[in-house]
C-alpha cells in the first residue's frame, strides 16, 4: 500500500473514531460483563473491504483484485513484481497502488 493510501485510511479512521461517541462498536464478553470498544484501525478496514454497507456509510471503499494477464505481462516489461491492483477511495479521492 502506498503512503497515499495509507494517509486515506488513516483519514477515514481518524473520521470513525471522532464522529460520535457510539460509533459502530463491537462488543466482547470479559468475565461476567459486556464492554465495547471502538474497531481498531485494522478491523475497520476489515469491516470496509467485507461489508458494502458499512464502507458506503463510512465513504472509505477499497477494492484489491489480481492482475490480469496482459497487465502482469506490462509490469513484467517494466521489471516489476506486481500481483496486484489495490485501489482505494475516499472522500472522492482515489489512488490505484500495484503490489
């Protein structure tokens, strides 16, 4: 992932933990309580990529595919190991990174 990209999840994130005390938490069960917490920045990204209608709510939507054959063939001319196509968009922003 580029720092570009990074920044824009960071950006999403940032906006997630600050938009209001009960945003979207998850609940776990410690000895004989419930307690919530807010995602960490890893399982927000996980609930982005996974669930439409949380990245929809959150305006943040990643998409990662692999390459096809004539897009790995071009990056094989031009000496790179690239897989992978990582796009992500937010806050009409979008940056397309290849791992």
């Amino acid at each position: 992932m580029s720092k570009e990209q990074q920044e824009l999840l960071d950006d999403a994130y940032e906006n997630y933990w600050n938009s209001h005390p009960d945003a979207d938490k998850i609940f776990q069960y410690e000895g004989s309580t419930f307690v919530t917490r807010r995602m960490t920045e890893d399982e927000f990204v996980d609930m982005v990529k996974t669930d439409d209608e949380f990245s929809e709510k959150w305006g943040l939507k990643i998409e990662e595919r692999e390459l096809n054959d004539d897009e790995l063939n071009i990056a094989n001319l031009f000496k790179q190991t690239s897989n992978k196509l990582i796009t992500i968009t937010y806050n009409n922003k979008k940056i397309e990174s290849y791992e």
